[in-house]
C-alpha cells in the first residue's frame, strides 16, 4: 500500500464513528485533504497531540480509499485561531496544491487579506456585491465582497464572515472635509 508523507497544517478535527477521528488538513504536497485517524481518542493514542488544529506537523498517511493517518510528529504551532481555522477549511479547495498558499499558512504571520489576495480574492479596491461600495467584509459561504452596511443588513453569523477593512464613519469624515472645505 503506498505511504504518504507530507507537512500539513491542521484546520479542524471531529470524531467520527465510536473512536475515529476526522481532520482536515492543509498540505505541502497535496494541498487542503480530509484524512481519518483510527482509534485516535483512545488515551492510547500517540497522534493526537500531534494533531490539535493549528498544529503544524509532518504527517504519515495511507490511501484506502480515503487517507488514513498513520504517523504524525508536531514540528511547531501557528497562531491562527481556531474559527480562522475553520473558515479556512470551508473556504480552501480540496486537493488543490498550492506554493503561495502553503508559505503564508506554514511560514508567515496569519492574515486573511494576504491568504484572500492568494486565493484570487483580492480586498484592496474590492466593492460590495450587492451596492457597489467599498467592502469591507468577505462572506465565506458565498465568496463576495459586501460593505458594512449590506452585511448588518443580512444578520451577520460572525463565523462565515472575515473583516477585510476596517469600519468607515463617512459621516464624521464628511464634517471634517466640509470644515476643511469651509
Ligand atoms: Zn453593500
């Protein structure tokens, strides 16, 4: 049976069946896979402090079918929270390898703008998709720009969202042109 080897991040993990656990991991060779770990909530287990999200760690996996884990050894932590993490698993393509994308999650300080303007997204002159204005946030699930007022419109679930700017107060910078004007 043929072995994998590759650094991945670990976006998420959740049981599956009575002892198995399911990750989703972000590689170097393979880009963004789901892979199983068998028995990995037993005490027992060696994987699963190598394996919480966030980690970083080389990962030894099998093709069943599915990718099992078979090995993991943690190499460092990344600073990414847990609810960034799971954005990023929504919103990263499945086995789609990715060289820009791996040096900013593996290597550089986190920061959806950059990991956005990677993916295709860029939020430098970005407008809402529904108004027209500057945006301001990312909507995950749907992939577009919205401004801020679109998005308190729409009862915003903080978890599907990303900030890409910070909030405009057009008013108070009206009054100061105005002043300035005047
Ligand atoms: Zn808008």
């Amino acid at each position: 049976m043929e072995e994998y080897v590759t650094d991945a991040v670990v976006l998420t993990k959740e049981p599956t069946g009575e002892y198995d656990t399911r990750y989703v991991l972000f590689t170097e060779r393979f880009g963004k896979i789901a892979a199983k770990a068998k028995s990995s909530r037993r005490i027992t287990s060696k994987l699963a402090g190598h394996l919480e999200p966030g980690t970083l760690a080389k990962v030894r996996f099998i093709d069943k079918g599915s990718a099992q884990v078979v090995d993991a050894l943690k190499s460092s932590r990344r600073d990414i929270s847990p609810e960034d993490l799971k954005l990023l698993s929504d919103l990263l393509p499945d086995m789609q390898v990715d060289v820009e994308l791996w040096s900013d999650l593996a290597r550089q300080a986190f920061s959806w703008n950059s990991v956005l303007r990677t993916l295709g997204w860029d939020p430098r002159g970005a407008h809402c998709e529904i108004c027209g204005r500057k945006a301001a946030w990312f909507f995950v699930s749907r992939q577009e720009f919205l401004c801020d007022s679109c998005v308190s419109k729409m009862g915003k679930s903080k978890l599907s969202y990303i900030r890409t700017a910070p909030s405009v107060i057009p008013a108070k910078a009206g009054i100061q042109e105005a002043r300035d004007k005047a």
